[in-house]
C-alpha cells in the first residue's frame, strides 16, 4: 500500500516517526510539502523565514534523490492538494507530525475531513517535540499546567520514545506524479549565520551537544558570546528532533540547563494546546483588554528601528534586522522596553517578532511575549519583569562587545558611557565621535519614570471593569 508522508515543520529524515512508519509499514510512500497561501501571506508572514523554509525544502528534496525518492510539492492548501495527490497514487494513509497551534489543529481537521471523503486517513504521530504528547500531561488536580516549574518536574518523568534512524534507502517516486518548482531562498537577512537545512542543523546540534553545551548554565545570558546552542531554527522547521537533541545532551550541569530551556518549549506548545484563545488575548482574565495602551506609531518605529537611545535596545533590534536572530537575553529586554516602558501593546511586538525572527514560532513567541508582559502563564507582578536595560547591558555585555557590533555609531564610545552615551560631556562625544541627538539617539523615554508609569498602568488595569 502506498502512504503520503506530509512534511510541515519537520524537514528532516533523522528522527522522524511519520517517515518511519510510513516506510515501516507502506510498500510505497510519497514525500509531499504543501505550500500553503495561508501560512506564507497571512498574519505570521515572514520573508526571512520564508527564505530559510524554502532553503530547507531544497535540501530535503537533494536528500530524499539521494536515497532514491523526491519531494512532491504541491502550491495548494493541504485539504485540497492532498486527496488529489492520495487520488492519483492511491494512497490510503496520509502521515505527518501532530502540532499544536489553532492554525495547525483547524487545517488538519479539514485535511483529515477531506481526506476521509475519499476514503484516505490522516494518522498524526509525534515528531515536533522533546516528549511525545504534550496535551494529557496535566496537574495533580487533573488541569492542564500554568505555572512552568511543576510542568519541568512533570515533563522529566514524562516516557520518551525510541530515537530513529534515517532511512538508507526509499521507494523511487513514479516519474509521472507532477511537482511544482521548489521556490528561490530568496530574502535571507543580509548577515543570517544559518544555513538552512538538516545538514546545517545536525552540525550545529552535534557540536553544541559534543562541546558548546559547555559553560552554558554561566554563559548562556552573556550577549556577546555564543554560548547558546543557536539550533532555535532548526528545531522550528524541525531540521532537527527535540527529541535526539534531548537524547545526545550529556549528562553534565550544563546539559541539565540547557534541557530545561528545551523544556520551555514543550511548556508553551502545552499552554497554546490548552489555551488556543492565547493566540489572540491575555491569558489572565483579571487583565483581558483591560490594559490602556500607548499607540505612539513614533515610539513603535523608534523601537522597530534600534533607534531609542537605549544602546542594549538598540542592538537588539538591529541584530534582528541583520541576521532573523536575537539572543535571549535582548529579546527579553526589548520586550520589557516595549511592553513596560513605551506601553505599547505586546501584540505589536509579537506581530514585529514573527514577521523577522527565522526561529518564529507561535507557541514559543506568544508564550515568551505574555511572559515579559506578565499578562501570561506563570505570573509575576509586573515590576518583577521590568528590566533597566542600562543595568542590563552592564552585567550581560560588559565590555560592550555586543552593542558596538550592532550599533556602530557608538564602537568609539568609552566604556564608562557605553549603557548611558546620553550622559557623555560634549568633548568626550566630540572625541568619540558619536554626538547625542546627531550620530545617536537621545533616549526617547526615561526609564525610571517609564517604570512608574508602567507600574500605575497594570494597577489601574485591574481595577477596571472588562
Ligand atoms: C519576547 C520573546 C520572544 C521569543 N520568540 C521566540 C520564537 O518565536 N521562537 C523561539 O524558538 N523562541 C523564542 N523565544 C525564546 C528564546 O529567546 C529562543 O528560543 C532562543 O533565544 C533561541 O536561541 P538558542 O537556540 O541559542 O537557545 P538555547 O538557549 O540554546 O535553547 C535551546 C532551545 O530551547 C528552546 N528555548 C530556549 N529558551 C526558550 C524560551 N524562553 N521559550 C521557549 N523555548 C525556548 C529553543 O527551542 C532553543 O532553541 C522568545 C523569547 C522572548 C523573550
């Protein structure tokens, strides 16, 4: 019998259960990627990740010639593409691995009914995370988790599954099944370090798990440094498996760090699994569109731009703009400096991240975007993630090495004045060369009195009625 196997966000042929079982139990199988207008032209559009997805098919397809198949590309939505594709090799089983977004669930319920029409099934089998199903993973109390340390503890003991394989050899594609043209990599940032593709991703995941892992429990926060796996990418487009990524780290402190960042992951595909609306508003209720937010279009540009005078802002949104890449640390500060001390609704931010992150994923950016608005799971009160972004990039860029690579109008500014350049005398900017208000930003905003505001905003929140 002949199964479709239908890649989405699993570009890889290590680790990947669809793939197995299809060759496991089919004597034909027929790799097939659907290019689908909603997912290119709708709200989460991006070109940079376009660029890097279209990247990646190249290079799934040169790696299923080279075990004697192809991909089959089809420019339809799946509902419609995959019964014609079942229809002309007579498929009975289309396999693929289970997501959680609303977007993801909603299409394969109209897949799976367009498909059950004709008589073909969709089977979902696990592939896009560290533990195998996210959804029946649930508290004491029989609820889904909302706070992530318990969930951590849970999902250690969760069972793993076996890691497979990539096939050695697969069932040539009849000649005759029509493919459209895999797109052009066309749009990549101008200075992306990622080459797209499972070659390019089990290299870096082989790396960091044979030495990068090192010094990550101390290093993973310092801008400057590569200390972080960089595999965010990979593991979005699944060029690599969560899960084989979790098998490989050593048993090491370190590795233990990492694995817990892995499992954040895993928290917030729960959380959207459990809690779809998140997509869309606050999870807490008690601050559900009750927050009176700033919509000054000039701050947001100022923000989108690098150009607020804050320099660890600043850098932040440049490397973004550069490479589709951000490091943790000034994602979590441009996201406080937008959400906290401009007022600017989080939404704004999240919609700027997906449109330019190569790694932008729905799940982890609504997630991590509600985190630092404190209007999501595991709450805090909201000055407990306020960052001062000059304090900020004195501990996590102390010799400026991050910010002088992105904001290069401030490489000659002396030390002493590097997180606070507004505060330099008139000969030092002379000398450096970088004259407040002219070469760089004055700060667009102050912080201290930002954080009050902030704070006196989420009060008045609260008390007002929905
Ligand atoms: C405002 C904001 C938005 C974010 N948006 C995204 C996004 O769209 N896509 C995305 O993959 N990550 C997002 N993150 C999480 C995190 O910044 C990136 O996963 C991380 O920087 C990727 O770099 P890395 O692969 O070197 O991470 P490492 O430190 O090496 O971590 C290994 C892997 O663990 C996962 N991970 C690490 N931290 C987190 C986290 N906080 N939440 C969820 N997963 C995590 C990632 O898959 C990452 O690749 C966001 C964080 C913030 C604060």
């Amino acid at each position: 019998m002949t199964a479709l196997v239908w890649f989405r966000r699993d570009l890889r042929l290590h680790d990947n259960p669809a793939l197995s079982a299809a060759q496991a139990e089919h004597e034909q199988l027929i790799p097939v990627f659907c290019l689908d207008e909603r997912l290119l032209a709708g709200a989460h559009r991006s070109i940079p990740r376009t660029a890097f997805m279209h990247g990646c098919l190249r290079e799934l397809n040169d790696d299923l010639r080279a075990l004697g198949s192809r991909l089959i590309v089809r420019s339809a939505r799946p509902e419609v593409a995959l019964p014609q594709l079942a229809e002309e090799t007579g498929a009975d089983t289309v396999l693929a691995a289970a997501d959680v977004s609303p977007f993801a669930r909603r299409r394969d319920r109209a897949t799976a009914a367009a498909l059950d029409e004709r008589g073909v099934r969709l089977r979902l089998l696990p592939g896009c995370f560290a533990v195998d199903d996210l959804g029946p993973i649930m508290s004491g109390a029989g609820t889904p988790y909302t706070v992530f340390t318990p969930f951590y503890k849970r999902w250690l003991q969760a069972p793993r599954r076996t890691v497979y394989g990539a096939p050695r050899q697969l069932p040539v594609v009849p000649a005759e099944i029509e493919s459209a043209a895999l797109p052009e990599p066309l749009g990549a940032p101008p200075s992306s370090g990622f080459a797209p593709g499972e070659a390019a991703g089990r290299e870096r995941m082989l790396q960091f798990v044979e030495t990068g892992s090192q010094g990550y429990a101390q290093n993973h926060d310092l801008v400057a440094e590569h200390g972080t796996s960089g595999l965010s990418p990979y593991l979005h487009f699944g060029c690599v498996s969560a899960r084989e990524l979790e098998s490989l780290l050593p048993d090491t402190d370190d590795a233990a760090a990492a694995r817990r960042q892995l499992c954040w992951r895993d928290f917030y595909a729960h959380v959207l699994l459990h809690h779809p609306g998140n997509a869309h508003h606050e999870q807490q209720e008690r601050l559900r569109r009750r927050i009176k937010w700033n919509r000054s279009m000039s701050l947001f540009d100022a923000w989108r731009e690098g150009r607020t005078g804050y320099p660890l802002v600043d850098a932040g949104m440049r490397e973004l703009a550069a490479t589709g890449y951000m490091h943790n640390r000034s994602r979590l500060v441009v996201g406080s400096f937008l959400v906290k001390d401009m007022g600017i609704d989080w939404r704004w931010g999240e919609r700027w991240f997906m449109r330019m992150l190569l790694d932008g994923d729905e799940a982890n950016n609504n997630g991590n975007w509600q985190w630092i608005a404190s209007v999501g799971v595991d709450p805090q009160p909201p000055s407990r993630r306020m960052f001062n972004p000059t304090l900020q990039q004195r501990r996590f860029d102390p010799d400026g090495r991050y910010v002088r690579l992105h904001v290069p109008e401030l490489r000659n500014v002396p030390d002493e004045y590097l997180a606070e350049p507004w505060t330099m005398p008139d000969e030092i900017q002379r000398r450096s060369g970088c004259i407040i208000g002219k070469d760089y930003p004055a700060p667009v905003l102050d912080h201290a009195q930002a954080r009050l505001e902030a704070i006196a905003r989420y009060a008045e929140a609260v008390q007002r009625e929905a």
